[in-house]
C-alpha cells in the first residue's frame, strides 16, 4: 500500500470532470472515500476482477491519466463506486 494516511478529501464531496461509467458526461459530485490502495488494500492495477477498477482501467487509457496510484474511490449520489484520478477532481490537485 503506497498512502499511509488518509486523502485530505476523504469525507467530502468533489466534482470530477470526466465521463464515468453509466453516469455519462461530467462534472460529477462524488464522495471520495479514501485512497483505492488504502480501502482495498493493494493497487487499483492489481485488483484483478473488481468491475471499478476494470472500467478505470480502460478509461484511464482513453483519457491518457498517469499509470500511478494517485486514484482515489468514491461513490457518486446514485450510489455509484469509481475510481478516479486525482487530476480528475475539480482544479486538477
């Protein structure tokens, strides 16, 4: 597990600026949980058969994000779980 503390944004709702699976176009408000290695224990990339990940995978290659851990899950109003990177959040942290 790479981040040993929790995201500064846990807890919180963000807007994310990207099309999520079966929610369409952003912006999204999202609730970010925590880090995805910290709520799953290991890397979003071998996480091997959990359907967030496989769809953040795929479009994580189409939009061209970092291979990195810098991916956080949350969950959008609908109830939703995704992955998402953090250049992805409002402002690009």
């Amino acid at each position: 597990m790479r981040h040993t503390s929790a995201h500064p944004q846990a807890g919180q709702t963000v807007s994310v600026d990207a099309e999520l699976h079966m929610t369409g176009p952003g912006p999204h408000d999202v609730v970010i949980e925590d880090w995805a290695d910290r709520v799953f224990g290991k890397s979003w990339m071998f996480m091997d058969g959990n359907p967030a990940a496989l769809v953040y995978a795929m479009r994580a290659g189409l939009a061209g994000l970092p291979t990195d851990d810098e991916v956080v899950y949350g969950k959008t109003r609908s109830g939703r779980s995704h992955l998402v990177h953090v250049r992805e959040i409002g402002g690009g942290q």
